[in-house]
C-alpha cells in the first residue's frame, strides 16, 4: 500500500489513542453511524492536509465509512502522532503522508503526494494544499469541486485569493462555522495552550505575569485560562475594539513593546507575523519564557533571537535556551510552533468533534452543491451548524427550551409596545 | 416654555446628576467640543425617545450643542429621573416630557407631544415612538430623514418592520454598534442588573441559585456578574448555539421549567414575553425572587402572577409581596420593569458613554446620507465604531499596537506558508 | 418608656424591614423558637452597642424572647436605620438609644443610657461599650459577667486591653466563630462594600484599577467581588504572608504609594489608621473615589485630604468633591465611614444570620459560664460554631457527608502507610 | 559508592531537571548560598523520605551544602524521576534509594537502608520513614534530634502518634507553615492536579461536571483550578464549617453519593480511605473518570472497583479502563496514586521552593534546638515563615507597605475609639 509513515509497528498504539478521542466525538460518531447506513460520498476523492491526530482518524474514518477515497497528509511537521498516522494507515487501509519532525522538502512532497490523488475535494489546515494546487499543481484544479478550509490562518489566506480573483474553487470555511470558532478557537486552544506550556515547562501560573498577543477567539481563551489559572494577564492588541473589550473583561491591555519588560511568560497568537522581534527580545526579564499559539511559526521572530545569543542549548525536551550576550536567559517552547501540539495533544477531541462534524458535513455539502457555488470563500451553511450544537447538547444531556408559537410570534410582530 | 416635568424646582440637583455623569462620558465630551465648535447640525429638529436620565441629559446637551432643535420624551414610565428631567427643561431650554411612573396614556401623550416637532430624526429606544409615528402620526413621516435606534427589542421590532416593506425611514441600528452592544449590554447591564437586585432586596448572592433566563450580550453580562458576585448561576436559552457556549463558559443549562424548582433568584433578559408564567410559579421555592432586565415588561406574566396569588402588599420599595394560595410567596421585584431602571440608575454613565456618542455621530451622518440610504436597518459605519473605540481606550489612557507594513502585508499575502 | 429613636412614626416602615431581614436569618430563627420555649435569659440584663440595623432587629427580638431585658445603643453614627430603631422601640418595647448622624456628643450619651442598664452582658462591636465601661463607667464593671465583641477592630482593642491586665471580664470574640468571620467579614463585606460604592457611585466598576488596602478577611472578600465585577484589582499589605497570597491569587501587590498613582477606586480595609493620606492623596488621578469600609473613618486621613483642598462640596448623596489647589478633583464617600453602612444596608441578613446566632449562643454560654471564664479574649465554643453551620447547610437545602467508622478509625491511627 | 537508582547513565538528563527546578527556587538558592558559606550543619547524619524529584535534588544539595550527610529514600513508588536519582547519586555524591515503580518490598527495604545511616534528624513525607523507625528499627530512636514532616497526610498520623505518647522525638511540621500548607497545598496541587489529568487524558474539562471530595486546601486549590478551566465543580465535604464555604464560594455542594451519578471527572483529597467505593462506582456515568490527589492511594477502594469490573486494560499510559458487568466503563488514573505526580511533575518548582526552604531552615533549627523541644509535633516558628515570604517576595519583585510607628501604635492601642 501507498503510505508514508514512521513506524507501521506503532497501529495498536495509535489505533487506542483513536479510540480514545472517539469517545469524546459523539457528534461524529452519529454521523459516522448515518454515513455507514447510507454511504453518501462512495466513490468521492479526497485529499486532506490536516494536523495527523488521533481526532483526525476519526473523521478518515467518518469519510471513508461515507464511502470516500480519501488522502491524508500533515498540515504542520510537529503535529503528527506516528503511531496513529501507523493505525490509519493499516487499519483504516488510509494512504497517509506524515512524519513528525518531517523537514520542509518531505513536508511538500508529501502534500504532492496526497495531491496525486486527483482530489475533488480538499480539506485545509492552514491552506498550503489549496496554495500548492494553485501554483504548482494547477492541471489539478480542474476536478475540484470545492473545498474545506479548519483554520483562522488559512481563512484569512483564502479570502485574500479569493479579493484577487484567483481561488479556483469554492471553499467553505469551517472555522467560520460558530459550533467551530466559538469553541475549537477559544475552549480548545485557550486549554491546550496552558497545557502544551504546562508539559513544556512544568511551572507554577499563579501569580506570573503572562502576556498574551492577540485578542481574537483563541486569544481570549488563552487569557481565560490564564487568568483561571492564578496568572496576571496582560493582552496586546491592534484591534481597538477587541482592545477595549479586554480592558472591560479585567486585563491590563499595553503595547507590546510595554509588556516585553514584565511579562514571565509570552504566548503569540496572533495570525501575524513578526509579533516578538528584537526590540522584544532586548527588553525581556532574565528567564523569560515565549511561546507561540498562532497557526505558523512566524510570530516569533526565532533568527533575531538566535542573532542576540551567544549560546543556545535544550534544557528540556521542548524548552530551547537562548543565552544573550548579556546574560539573560531566554526560554522558547516548542520551536515557536503551535505550542498545543508541539508540547501537548491539540485540542482535545471533544471540541475537535464539532469541528470535525462541520468538516464532514461540509464534504457532504459540497459533493452536492459544490458546482453550484460561487469560486469564493463560504459560510458553513446555518442549518448545519444549529444541527451540530442541538447534537452536542444532547450527547452532554443537556435540555433546552423551546419557543412557543405566543413567543415565536411576539419576536416578529412589531405593533406590541409599552 | 414647552415641558412636562414633575417639579422644577428639581433642577439643581438634576443638574448635580448631569455633571456627574459627564465626569464619566469622555468620548461623548470630545464630540461636544467639536459639536459646539462647528454646528454641524444647526436647525436640525429632532425628538428623542430615551431614558430620562444623567447620561441622557449629556447627550441632549451635546445635539443642542451641535446646532439641533431637539425635543425628548421618555422611553420607559419608570426610568425617569425627575430631577434630571427638570434640569434639563431649566438650564438646557429643552422641551422634556417624561414624568417617573407616569400612566399609559401620559407616556403615549408624552410621544406625542414630541412628535409635534415634526422631526427630521428620531431617537428611539424600544421601537415607542417610531411605531406611534408610523400607526397614528404618518402624516409627520414626509419629514424624517433617519432615525436611531439604541436597544435589542427595538431592532428586533423595526427588523420586523423592515421585513413587512412598512418602515418608512432608515434607522441606524446603534445597538449594533461594537462600541455599544458588546459594551453596553455586557457591561452596562451585567452590573446595574444586579445593584437593582441588590438594592431592591439587600440579599446575598453568594451559595444563592441564580437563573438568567436568555444568554444574549444582556444576559451573558447579568451571567458573569452573578458568578462574579459567587452566585450558582443556570442558564435558559433557546438557541442552542448559545446554550452551548454557556455550558462550556461553566454555567448550568436546562429548561427554565426545571430551574423554577431550584433558583432563589430568577431574571429574564430575553427580549421576548412569557418567560416566566403559571406553570413556572407553581413550581418555585417559598422566597423566590423574580425580576426582569429585558426591555419590556411583558417577560414575566404578571397577571398569573396575581391570579395565583391570595395576597399581595409592597415589603419593601420595589419589591412586591405574592402571597400564594398554598403560603408560598414570590416576590417581585420593580413591576416587572427594566430592575437596573427601576431601582438601581440604568447603566453607569462609562458605558453609556460609547452608546450615545453613537448615537451623536449616527444623528450626524443621517443628516448628511440619510436621504441617500434605503428604508431599512442599517448598521453603523465601522468608522464610527473604531473612532469611538480608541477614543475611549486614549481616555482610560490605554495604548495599543498598530500593525508595521510588513504584518499588513503579511496579512493580505497568501503565498507564504509552512 | 425610655428611648431616643429620631421618630417613632417610623415603627411601621421599620417593622417591614425587620420583618425582610428575618426572611434570610434561618439559624437566628431557631434560636428563636428554641428561646421563646426555654426562657434562658429570664431576667438577664444585657446591654448591646450594635449597629441599628433590620438585622440587630431580630438579633434583639431573640434575646428577648429568651426572657433578657435588653438595651440598645448604636455602635456607628452613621449606621443607625431610624425606622428600624423605632420598630425597636414600638414592637419590641426595647429602650433604644440611636439616631442616624448623632454627633460624637449625643453617641457617647447613648453609650452611657446602655450601661445605665446596669448590665450583666454587653454586647459590643467595636468595643466602645467595653471602653466607656472600663474608664468612665468603672463602678458598673462588677455586674458583668462577660461580653462579645462582633468585629475585627474591637478583637484588637480587647486582647490590647487583656495583654495590659486592664479587661476586667470575659469577653467573646463572635468575630473569631470561623461562622462568623470566615463569612461574614469576607462575603458579608465583600458584597456589600462594592454595593455602597456603586449606590454612592453609579461608577462602572468593569475596567478600572481598584485598589483594596488590607488583605484580611474583609480585604479578600472586598478583592473577589471587585475581581468578579471585571475590575483589575491591586492590593496593598504590611503582612509578607497575606501579600504572597494575593499575589498567588492572581493580584498585583504594591506599595500604596505606588498604587496612588494608578488607582481608580481606593477600598481602606485594615483595621489601622492613616492608610491614605498626604503623600497619597497628591499622587493620585484626576477623579479618584476614595471610601473606607474598615471599621473606624480613620483609615483615611481626611483632615490632610481637606488641608489639600482650596474647596469641597457635596456632589451625591454619599459623594464629597474636593477639588486640591491644582484642580485635581478626589471624591470621598460617606465621609470615610464605612461604606457598606453609609450608603447602602450592611451586611445582608443572610450573613448577619450566623454572626447573630454566634451573638444568641456566647450570650447563652456567657449567662452559664461567664462566671468561670479568665478575663480574657475567649473564642466561640467550637460546637456552638458547628452546629450554627449544620443549621446554616440545612436552612439551604444541602446536605453533606460524615464520616464512616471506617473512616474516622483510620484518621485516628498511624499504622497504615504506603 | 551506595545507591540504588535505575540507571546511573541517566545523570545528565537528571542534572538538567535539577538545574530548570533551580531555576524557580530562588528562596532555596539564598539558603544553599548562606550554608554553603557558613557550613551550620557540618557533619549532621540526615535521613530523607520524600518524593525524589528535581526540587527535592535542590534541596538535597542545600543540605550537602550545609555540611549535611545525607541519605534519600522515595516517600512513594510512583513519583520518583529515575534520572533525577541518577544525578544525586552521580554529581551529589547522594546515597539514594529510589526506583520508579518499585514494589512494596522495595519500598521498605530502601527505607531501612536510608535507616541504616542511624540519621540525627529524619525528613519525612507521609511519615513511612518515621513509623518504621517506630516499629522495626527502634534502637535508633536514640540518635534523633527531631524530625520534619512535609504533608498533611503525615501530620494527621503524627499527631496521632504523640496522643498516644508513642512519639520518640520532636517533630517540625512544616505541612503547618503558613508558607508551605498556604501555597504548596492549594496553588501546587490545585495546579498539578488539573495537569495530571489533562496529560492522562487530554479531555477537554470546560462544561464537564467535576466532583471533588474534600475541600480542605488541597481540594480547594483543585476546585478553583477546575472553575478556572470551565468546568462545573461539585464539592463534597464532612466537615460543615468546610461545606459552607464551599457553598459561598459558588460551589455546588452535595453527599458523594449523590454525586456519583452527575460527575464526568472525580478527584479525591481528603486525606481519608474508602471515599469512593463500591456504591459510587455502581451509580457512576459510562465513561467517568477517576482520580486520587490525596497522599495514599486508599482514598479510591480499587479492589472493589475491580471486583465490578468484567474487564480490564490500559487504554492510555496512565489510564486503565474498567469495563463493569453491565457495559459502563469507568477509568482509574494513574493506578490511585497522587495523579499530579504519576502523570505529571508533581508540585512546581516555584511553590515547593518555600516547602524546602522551610525544611532546610526546619533542620537547621532542629539541630540547634531539638533536644529542648518537647517529643510532639511543633510549628515551623513564625519567624522562618516570614522570612520565607519576604524572600520570595522579592524574588518576583514584589514590594509591600511596612507599618508607620503611629499605625503601630494604633494597633496595640485601646483607648482611640469612634
């Protein structure tokens, strides 16, 4: 078989961990049932470039119980788990293209390799696929009928082709959908982030100083957690809005450039480039520590930090020191890669479940609609998104109310008044 | 002078009130200077329909101050401030009609009187007057270039509106203003709900079973801030996105059915009617306190209420005394009315402060664009929105960062990758 | 009958409050019905410096339902609830002696009314009963059995007096019942320290630096509450042990010097004196609220603030502008007194439940067993201070475990280890 | 030399550990600078049972520093890091005993030979080492000066012990020390605790409800941890005073057995047996999880779990999965024992950096003092702990406010009143 793994001898292993996350995806787990029943997609070619979890064996094995011939490669060298990449591979019979720690050559020839398969669908983590097709592999783009897209990052990327009028195919942003932003983005990344700097570091929260660039979904949860955990936190912005926000939910809001001389420990999540650079760096406390919750490893400006040490050593298995020519001692966790996969386990699966559902739906979405949509990036449709909270409600046995036709009325009348 | 006030003699001490206020509306007092420096609304005749209140007051002084003939009448019989309401009468010249607990029909002659200024804009805050204008005043309507709307239950209304092909106007929707709903809402109604519990009833809200009913921005602000307070808070919702986001926020969520059995204290923030009826009284605890935060009062079904009860007498200022047929009482808390209106003073002046300066730039670009714009609801200009925003942060003297060239560039890219 | 209350009329108004308090005091209520059956107190003679409130109130029905002859005098000029006091004087005939903003003249002869009692027991918080006793008052001292004291501040003067050889009689610390100051100092005051600063107020605490003086009991419970209401609290403290704990629990810890500066909102609850003053109040911001809610209006220096100020008027009910030679404007609230008395209700009837039933029960103790109690400071009976919790859990609706015989076996041995 | 550790090749990596957890122990690096220059305990036979960990490699080298002759046996099978071991014995020159998951055997067998260096004063965590020396090696009973205790577990039989009379030398509780118990139980293990079941499971703790039995300073350290992650938290308790504060804090509080059917996660700390047994698990949820935080591994009845159980394995490092007769699963982390060192660090370096300084200067005032002190269980004195707190203090730069001589004065004076 057609597959590129570490060790093929790690699928028992991987195979439990997937089992594992499969009992906290009950929403994918009903859709994996209907799928099954009804095969929906049989015969459908899929190439998929998303982190190599064990959530994502998940959904593989929701799209190929739905009949699909599906692809999978890696949408970031540090995230894959070899020994479930080793259980898709041999017990989901699943072509998979990841190595952890694979470098950037491997890293594209892999995503080449997914692509052979002549997708006509593509899912995203981050948009290299989509980027890839679009330049590289362009004779491929004419099978596509659409794609999804997981992540803010890749979000952003597909929408400025789409302004300039290059994206080929119709994208449905899955980030996009409430039941995946408003959760995956803030619950998942803002635990998992304390949790990867947790494992990283093993130092106590309470009472740090803990500086948090970037006020979007995953930033406030960042915060949250931060500040559930005992920490100071301190927020940096651009956004005057989201700013302000901050400030009223209790956070210290300053430049960056204020808070590199007190923070203890840095997170950027930002989807931004060129968030802590030298100037950072030079005002930074001896031990300071700095990590990077963004999609890319670019919001660390890693080659200035280097250009300021004189020494540079492991200290622990994902904690770098960088010793200034002062001195100073400063900490980066995981490479300045997604800190919750690089040191932890990604989001757990129990939020990765409505992502995950919004991705198979999507699929499914998309084999039906595809060519009907416009070459732009969509919305996941409402209905799917209500159908997935009303499903993940159910699965934590919670019961909600229901309008009354008295208050379904009232809402659009509009002669009612004091 | 044209006015209708309580006692003028009030004045002074209204005045008192509008000064203190002011102390803490810095956006809206950056707008004054300007408005007064350049009468860019000199003969524009407006009637405003708003809370007779301090923050009110100053937003009246800034229209005035812009050049406007402007007349006000009160959106709420209760909220009224008599003293406020007299200072402006005396000292702004402003033709006032509002009167604190002042019956139906003098709330609906007050409307009135305020339309006969055959305005050119409104202001409403509940849909009021904008309704009377457009069912037995039509022919006032030739006149209106735009209106504003500055609540959640009156977009709901002139959405409607809308809908039906009846609105005959457009109106900025300043509720939907970041700067204001996300603010105001949370903020604002998250705290001075709970002081008008609090000074209703001086209970304490720690260990207490506190049921929010609605997890709007209003509800999710009462929410925080009774956990803030160490209440147990349960959450009611209908929508099952939010009711998700509220399970995972930490709180309790069920049906309100069953939370009448356990909560001490119930309020709804719905924007729709009979949250609270019959079968939820019969189910409450001996002691139970029920109030309202949404606009209307028509969220608790007072008259069940009553039927249901063999007694009733006032125990304290706003709080009624239901004594049930089987010795339970319930007590309820300000008629049922907006409670942070009713018996604590509606939003702090801070947050008001970005509403009306909203409200102050919305009046301004209707007077310019208003006859360019369709008969809709219509957001405010983002422009605006961000103004306000960094006008606030510079006076709470919070700086933040602006992106460099590279990370705008960086943003709009999307060839750069893993 | 002999009392001096401000206007007898008010008894009816005053009834209902008592009546409201009672509603939230379960465990007092108990005592109550216990009482009323025994009689233990018959003929005890008690006089009680307490502040006049609804709660004290029904403190005060249930010693004389146990037979005692009680007198009342208030503990705070400006906490006495006028009403309440007549409802005192009507309802329960009790000779009263308290009116809300006697001058320090008229407190100390109501003082002396109490003692003219010639009591058995005194009750006290704050100690200034047991002062005036021991100095002015000295032959009366061989009638006393024994006393309490309610608060923090009185503890100290007392044990001060015990260290010296000068307390004549057993005094017990209600205050040191874990029922009592585990609850009372921290939610009771927590509470209701943030209430009378938003009814004086209006402010939104949401964003603003709060700065609380004093990490005790009353301290943390007044952080917590400013915390969950969105503010960024900073703590000020000369015990190295409670700064380590606020800086643990999340808070900045600095000087008050630093904190002048930076403070919106300045919280005095340190039991100490000359807290804020000069150096302070010139540092501080343009518009900073200052109040107090230690027990004596000494922790503010307000001679020095009105030394600083070229003029001072009265802006709220519970607002003193004063505006210092440079045209900075301080406000100060309830002229230093405690905040929670001054401009709102105290501490809610549901916490003044236990501290009360500490008061019934030490009376009940002190009545059997003063007689053979050292002249000390003594603590509340730790079964009197279980079963108040019991009564407490129970009055709740909840229920907790207890111990197996297994269990309490093995807490008793040391032979079982790893 | 004499050791017992796994592998001594694994020093270098354990030399690493040891030197990051320096990093975060600046109070412990002030003594190891004070003894390595004053040499106070030159030649003094010391013998340690404590978890060998990184910090414990701190301590031990402060002792060694001191002029100590130490010896070191693991206080529990599960926690030692067996490169850390390794380090003491190969760059220590430490005789240490202390294998990852040894047998009981072992484990009393390493006891003996850490005995067998006839110690002058002993160090114990959990009081194995001390009882031993009580029951099988009493003839070196005459050589000890005193004892330390590290955890609330050891107090409690401690202090059974002396009741009983059986305890042959003094011992310092340093459990008891406002800076150990204060910080080390509630944000140490509060913090740890979450750690360890996140890295067991990886579950996603936002909206789960989480039930923990004991809310003593360990339990509440885990219960705030937990509402700071979003979880719903369920307290149990015996104790009424613990319950009702529980209550305040926004808890909801509740029997075990009642409990037992609403939790998805469950930790105990109650430092008792026998809290979560057979009626528990037969009312528990598919799919819950189980975990101890006390120090035995008696406080979860695993043989009646196991009795229920038709299956059992190892579905991920440190979870086993109990499949019950009736198809329910429940899964036991970390075999019982303490969950935050199994599957985590234990307590970061930076609370038990206040833990060892107060054992490295309980020893030293042992070994100046102990044969003055009575045969009980003692205080770390007062002085020790403040001065802890004031270094660790400055350590995070953190400066507070000292008393005025007039707020001194204040303090101890009684006759300034109202």
């Amino acid at each position: 078989m057609n597959y590129d793994v570490k060790d093929i001898k790690g699928a028992p292993q991987g195979r439990l961990k997937i089992e594992w996350a499969g009992r906290f995806m009950p929403v994918l787990n009903s859709i994996k049932k209907k799928f099954a029943r009804e095969k929906p997609l049989r015969g459908l070619r899929i190439s998929a470039c998303l982190h190599v979890t064990s959530e994502t064996g998940n959904l593989m094995e929701a799209l190929k119980l739905g009949g699909a011939e599906v692809r999978l490669t890696a949408s970031n060298p540090l995230s894959t788990q070899d020994d479930v990449a080793a259980a898709m591979a041999k017990y989901l019979q699943l072509p998979v293209f990841a190595i952890k720690g694979e470098d950037n050559a491997t890293y594209y020839r892999h995503i080449n390799k997914a692509l052979d398969h002549h997708p006509q669908i593509t899912l995203d983590d981050g948009a290299d696929l989509v980027s890839t097709l679009h330049s590289r592999r362009r004779p491929l783009l004419k099978n596509v009928l659409g794609g999804t897209e997981e992540t803010t990052t890749g979000v952003i990327r597909l929408r400025s082709m789409a302004a300039k009028g290059v994206l080929a195919y119709p994208i449905i942003a899955v980030n996009d959908a409430k039941t995946k932003h408003l959760f995956d983005n803030r619950y998942g990344t803002g635990q998992s982030t304390i949790d990867g700097i947790l494992r990283a570091t093993n130092i106590l929260l309470a009472g740090l100083h803990f500086v948090v660039a970037g006020y979007g979904w995953c930033g406030r949860g960042v915060a949250m957690r931060a500040k559930g955990a005992g920490a100071k936190v301190i927020i940096c912005e651009v956004d005057p809005l989201r700013a302000l926000e901050a400030v009223m939910d209790g956070f210290e809001v300053m430049p960056i450039e204020s808070a590199a001389s007190i923070g203890d420990v840095f997170v950027t999540v930002t989807g931004d480039k060129a968030v802590l650079t030298k100037k950072h760096f030079r005002r930074m406390k001896e031990g300071a520590i700095i990590a990077n919750s963004g999609h890319f490893n670019v919001e660390i400006d890693i080659a200035a930090l280097a250009s300021l040490a004189k020494r540079k050593r492991r200290v622990r298995e994902f904690v770098e020191e960088y010793e200034l020519r002062d001195g100073r001692k400063i900490f980066l966790l995981g490479e300045g890669r997604l800190i919750n996969l690089a040191a932890a386990e990604g989001h757990p699966a129990m939020v990765m479940d409505m992502s995950f559902a919004n991705q198979a739906l999507s699929v499914l979405y998309l084999s039906m609609k595809g060519q009907t949509l416009a070459k732009e990036v969509h919305g996941v449709p409402q209905k799917i998104d209500e159908q997935i909270a009303r499903l993940k409600l159910r699965s934590m046995g919670v019961r909600i109310d229901r309008l009354t036709a008295e208050q379904k009325h009232y809402l659009e009348a509009w002669e009612e008044g004091t």
